[in-house]
C-alpha cells in the first residue's frame, strides 16, 4: 500500500478540507498519513520519512501558500527524500492572480502538481494514479 | 498480618523500609551505604542490623521484594529514525520503563556511535525506526551495524512491524541477544510503550542485575522486581487514580532533586481543552523526564551552564555568593552536605533551579496563533496547569528547611505564560522517602500502599 501525507500548512486552520482528502485516498487505497492542521514544513518531512510516503500533499487556503511552501523541495532533498512527489492546492495565493502565472512560480519552487482554487479531489487523485503508477 | 520488607538498592544508599498490614503503616526504616562494588550483601546486612536495633529485635518478615538504581541504574541508549518521532518515542519508552538513556541516535548510525555505545557501557539498546509499513531500510542498517559490532547487549526492536523477521534473521545469524516487540510509533504520532516497556524491564531482571552483581542479593531476599524510577512512577500513578474503594489524589506531579539528576513525573492527561490544536507526538499518561544535566552534585555544572553570565552576575550580587565557585566546590566534593545556615541556602538555590528548568523542559507549550480566522490556541505537550498536587521527594527538598520554595518553582514563578506549569498546585513533601516502597508493595497490596502514601505525604 503507498503511502501518502496529507496536511495543512503554515499557520491555516482550514480543515474540512484536509478531512474530505483523507477520505477520499484513504477510499482510493492508499495509507494516508494525516498530520493535520497548522502543520509546517518539517512536520511534512518527518511524517514522509518516517512512513515512507511517496507523495506529499500540501493544502493552503489562507492566501500565505506561498511563503510557507518556499524552500520546501530544498528541504526534502537535504532529508533524504529529494525526489518525493509534491502537490499543493487550495487558496495558495492572495487575492485573484492570473492562476498559469502562480502554477509557474510553484512549479519553479520544485512542486510536481499545482492545483487552482475549487477543484475537486477526485481530480487530483487521477494525478496521484498516475504519478504512484496505481 | 503480615510484615513485608521493602528495598531500594540506590547508586549510594541501600534504604529499607518495613511495612507492617495490620498496622497499616510503615513501622521501621533504615539505611546503609550500598555495597555493590564489592558485595551487595554487605551494605543489606548492615541496614538489616540497624533496622533490627530500631525494632529492638530482628523480625521475620513475609516478602522481600527490592528495586535497584545501584551501579549506574538501567543505562540504554535509545535509537530511531527522526528526531521528533521515533527518536523521541524510543527515548520516552526507556524513560518510562526506569532507564537512564545515555545515549541518543537518529537516522544512520556511523561506527563512532557504536563505538559509544561500548565505552559509555550501555545495558540495553532499544532500536525503533518507521512506522509500521513506512521506512525500513534506516532501521535494517541500523540492526546490521549493531549486530556487527558485537555488543554483547540484549537489543530490543522495536520499529516497523514490516521488517521484523528480516530483523530476527540479523540478530539470529550474529547470535545477538535481540528482542522483537510492538513498534514504538506505529502511526504518525502515536505511542505505544507498554510492549517495549515489558520487555525492558525483563531483560533488566533476567540480565542486567545479573551483569551488575546486584542479583547475588536474590540470596538473601525474594527478589528484585524493578528498577527504581519504575517503582516510582507506579507510586504515582496509583496515588493519582487511586484503587477500588480507596480514592486517589487525583492528577499529580512529583519532582524528585537527586545528586546526578533532576527526575519529573507528571500523571495527567495531556490536555482538557476543546478549543486547542495538539500537535506533535502522543504524550504518556504517566510520563518521566530526566534531566542528567540537573543535579545537585554531580550535574551541578549543568546548572551553569543554563545560565547566562548575566544571570550568574546577578544571582552573585543578589544572594552575596560566587556561585560559580560553589557549584564547582560541589561538583569536586559529590559527599558534601551543608554544615551551616549560608551552605544550606545556596543548596536550596541551587534546587530551585533544577525543578524550575526541569519543569521548563518537562510542561508543555501553547502558543497564541493569529490566524485569518482569528486567534487559535497551538499546544505540544502536556498541559499541566490543572495539576493541584505538586509532590517533592529526594533529599535537598525532604531535609530543606523550606521545601516549599523549591516546589513553587515548578510553577510559573517568572510568568511566561506560554508553558503550561501548574497554576495553583498545593505542595506535599514525601517525608518518608517512602514512594519507592510503595511502588514495590503496590506490586501485591495497593490497597496498602495507597493508605500509606496519602498517610506520609505532609502538605507544606
């Protein structure tokens, strides 16, 4: 079973979201590692490492996406786990930004998938498949 | 009716404390230096006479049972993969299972680590890394290092469940006396000591007291059943959930000043609060800290060097000492004992700052989070501000003349509010010294042990 960790970043207490995520992989097959709200960048990595995961999940919805998601990659390949797969999704940035722009920024930044505000999971999920090959 | 005997073979006194069931109290109490470079026997038998001469004539007593700190304690060393998970988990197993952990490792070992744990001469090494079904190469090489190296040391394992045959095949084929038991952090964040914590304290009967020359005692008396800090921490926890009929405290904590080491137990649950964001990894129930650098012979260097140059200029102008050189007269002079007024205040001084930097390490912390949906409450750790009953026991806080400054530091005296300390505990003092015992006879009659514990504690 892959391994996926799920949370919510920097200081974003959003978390209907995060719980409707861990139902749908969990659903999907896939051992979820939910760490949760408030959750920052180490706490990520360590939840990956520890579990093994192949695909960290990042979910923003309080416009800051991008400062706390900054350095993220950098991190994980100092931790050992450089080629881990990232996503990120929700309100990453503030106010209404031309989304191609923002994908392009957080894509530079070492993220493999960057989601627009409002789309649904399921979406994601056939990235997942194809990305863990599943 | 029955007479029981209660032992604790510490790293410098041998204490025995008689209890007696149809009194319903302890009736005699007696202490030797321990023996155990020597002959442990020696030490026993002293304390035995002197306790024999108290009574007036020797007794015959039903059980013996005894708990053993002697000759350096239960030394482990803990190993896992991170630092905050089951590096963290490994640590508060060994801590709650009695041990003193010397040694902490994360990620891969290197062959300087193991080095150490040969000359640092560790009991026991507890090896966790991964949760179950997550990363398994750290801990395979981890067991292929240790098991290469020939330690010579029971190895527990206790990492992710998926590897654990292969883990076996490498213990089996270097004839290592390795031990398999239930993942430490079997998800993110969850602990689950109790497995490993059995097993420790099995292998501490079966071969450490054995190795250390303390099992020759068995001779002499029923048994030794645990180690020390062990027997404590069941005192605690019996005193604050109490037993059948006979209530409890409630949630407590209790500090204990040593000459090597500063130990904390709180009993509670890590937190009551709806409205707060718990992050990190499960706190105990019953949780044991143990500050090595904090102590008041042995550590009392430690105690400088948590403070700043500062600090210490004020604390000399204000007290009218040269703290340094007392602490350092105390670090050079480990049998001292204050002799005069002024020695015995700076003994207290330097008490208080053990218990209030080993709570700063011990308590838990909420932070106050502006968020855009307003201000959230973020804690790690255990909340401990509920806590009504703050216990002292060891000797610098049951002999001070005033025990109750030196409890009152572990609430929060300097007002940052941030750390969870108790707010407004009342303080008892274990006059006594007699938690160990009771953690031992809690082991057959806790009925007992619990009426002689609420009995002893004096309020202060």
């Amino acid at each position: 079973m892959k391994s996926i960790v799920i949370g919510v970043i920097g200081a974003d207490v959003h978390a209907v979201g995060n719980k409707i995520i861990d139902y749908t992989l969990t659903n999907a097959g896939y051992n979820v590692i939910n760490i949760g709200v408030l959750s920052s960048q180490e706490d990520f990595i360590n939840a990956a490492i520890e579990a093994d995961a192949e695909l960290i999940l990042v979910s923003s919805l309080y416009g800051h996406g991008e400062i706390d998601c900054r350095g993220m990659r950098q991190k994980c390949i100092e931790s050992g786990i450089g080629d881990i797969f990232l996503y990120v999704g929700g309100n990453i940035v503030v106010g209404k930004q031309d989304f191609s722009e923002v994908k392009q920024r957080f894509l530079q930044m070492g993220f493999n998938r960057v989601y627009p505000p409002g789309i649904s999971i399921d979406m994601a999920l056939n990235d997942i498949k194809n990305d863990l090959g599943e | 009716m029955a007479k029981y005997l209660l032992i604790d073979f510490g790293s410098t006194f041998t204490k025995l404390t008689a209890v007696d069931s149809e009194l319903g109290d302890i009736f005699a109490s007696a202490n030797h230096f321990t023996t155990v470079d020597t002959d442990i026997t020696i030490g026993y038998k002293n304390a035995l006479d002197q306790l024999s001469k108290t009574i007036g004539h020797p007794v015959v007593f039903d059980r013996v049972i005894a708990c053993s700190s002697a000759a350096g304690g239960l030394k482990m060393a803990a190993i896992g993969l991170v630092e905050e998970l089951t590096v963290e988990a490994a640590k508060r197993v060994c801590l709650g299972a009695g041990a003193k952990v010397d040694l902490v490792f994360s990620h891969h070992l290197n062959s300087s680590e193991v080095e150490l744990i040969k000359t640092k001469k560790i009991d026991i090494v507890l090896l966790a890394g991964g949760s179950d079904g997550g990363n398994s190469e750290c801990v395979l090489f981890n067991a292929k290092m240790l098991s290469e190296a020939n330690l010579g040391i029971p190895i527990v394992y206790g990492g992710n469940k998926s590897v654990q045959d292969e883990i076996k095949a490498i213990f089996d084929n270097h004839h290592v006396n390795g031990h398999i038991v239930d993942n430490v952090m079997p998800k993110i964040n969850q602990l689950n000591i109790k497995q490993a914590r059995e097993k420790i304290r099995e292998l501490f009967l079966k071969n450490i007291i054995e190795a250390k020359g303390i099992k020759k005692i068995e001779s002499e008396i029923d048994k030794v059943v645990l180690p020390t800090p062990e027997a404590v921490l069941r005192a605690c926890e019996l005193l604050a959930k109490g037993y059948m009929h006979e209530p409890g405290l409630g949630e407590v904590v209790v500090v204990d000043v040593g000459g090597a080491t500063t130990d904390l137990y709180s009993i509670s649950e890590p937190s009551k609060r709806g409205d707060v964001i718990l992050t990190g990894l499960e706190e105990p129930y019953a949780k044991r800290t143990v500050e090595g650098d904090l102590g008041m012979r042995y550590s009392a260097t430690g105690i400088l060097k948590a403070l700043t140059k500062e600090e210490i200029m004020m604390i000399n102008l204000e007290k009218g000492i040269d703290i340094e050189k007392e602490i350092n007269d105390r670090n050079t002079n480990v049998s001292m004992l204050p002799k005069n007024r002024s020695e015995e205040l700076i003994d207290r001084l330097l008490a208080e700052m053990c218990v209030y930097k080993a709570m700063n390490r011990h308590a838990g912390k909420m932070e106050e989070i502006y968020t855009p949906m307003g201000m959230v409450h973020h804690q790690t750790g255990k909340d401990l501000t509920d806590i009504e009953v703050v216990i002292g026991t060891g000797g610098v806080i049951i002999k001070s003349t005033d025990p109750k400054q030196i409890l009152a530091k572990t609430t929060n005296v300097f007002r940052n509010d941030f750390e969870l300390r108790p707010r407004h505990p009342k303080f008892y003092i274990d006059s006594t010294y007699s938690l160990y015992a009771m953690g031992l006879l809690s082991e057959f009659d806790p009925v007992l042990a619990l009426k002689i514990m609420k009995k002893h504690l004096t309020q202060v």
